[in-house]
C-alpha cells in the first residue's frame, strides 16, 4: 500500500458499564486488549501502532511488547473523544484507523477493506444495516425513558446502517 498506516486502539475507558475491567479479560491465553492489538499488528496494510492507555498502563505495556510493529502508549484523555484524539495526535501515518480495543473479534478483512476505502475516499469506516426498529421521540434524555416521552418518527430501517471500527 502507498499510504503509510496507523492503527490507534482506544484502551483508555473504565469499564464502569461492565463492572470489570473487560480490557483485561481472559479470551483462552490472551486478554481482550492483546487479542484486538494482535490484530493489527498481523495486518500488512498497517504499519505502527498507538495504544491509547487508561490509569494503569500495565496491560497495553504487555500488549505492545508483543508486537512486531513500532508501538507507541500514550495516555487517554477523560472522554473518548479526547483520548481518540491524543492517540491521533501521536500517529505518524497519512491514514491512521481508529479502533475500539475492547473489540477483539475484528477481521483482517474490515480492517484492510476500511483502510483501502479510507485511503480511496479520504475517509472510511465499516457499518452493518441496523435489524433493531428504531425510534425517535420528543421529551426523552437519551439513558432512560422518562414519563410523558412520547414516540415522533419510525424511521426507515432499510436507511440505518451501525456504525463500527476501525474507523479511518
């Protein structure tokens, strides 16, 4: 590829939804995070590697020392938005794709198709149609359904699409 490319994996939430750390779990021998950097650092088109941290390091530190590519830790931020950004800050390549490293199951396919798409069109992100039927409603916060929110529009499915990353 003519572009050089750098993956930013985004390691740096706290997993408070889930209750646990689920960057650390356990997939049979390696934790999510090393799962998810593993496959980029497996991917041809992808040159170098930014492992966006949390508060301990100590994952993306093990993480990193196996891989074969250039790796860089820097830490997050405290938003996604501002640790996405420190990690493309730190990125060296034309293209940089934009992972979610609590994500392990990401194919080489959506990772080179994202990247060659990226690099076609100037920007490029993987998205699957939505099966959910959506809603959109007046009076509503967007964490719960509070009383008297009531239901607008049903927008058409068939428009919607999730979307997902890498995003390049």
């Amino acid at each position: 590829m003519e572009h050089r490319v750098t993956a930013v994996l985004v390691a740096a939430g706290s997993s408070t939804r889930m209750g646990f750390d689920k960057l650390s779990f356990d997939l049979g021998g390696e934790t999510v995070l090393e799962r998810s950097v593993r496959a980029f650092d497996e991917c041809p088109e992808v040159d170098e590697l930014v492992i966006v941290t949390g508060a301990s390091g100590e994952n993306a530190q093990r993480a990193a020392a196996r891989c074969k590519k250039p790796v860089r830790l820097v830490k997050g931020g405290s938003t996604r938005a501002e640790s996405a950004r420190s990690g493309v800050a730190a990125a060296h390549g034309r293209l940089v794709a934009v992972h979610d490293a609590a994500r392990p199951f990401v194919s080489q396919s959506v990772i080179a198709d994202t990247i060659a798409a990226a690099a076609r069109c100037g920007a490029a992100a993987p998205a699957v149609p939505v099966k959910d039927t959506i809603k959109q409603a007046k009076g509503g916060n967007g964490k719960t359904v509070p009383e008297g929110c009531m239901v607008e529009n049903t927008p058409d499915r068939s428009t919607l699409y999730a979307v997902q990353t890498p995003q390049c």
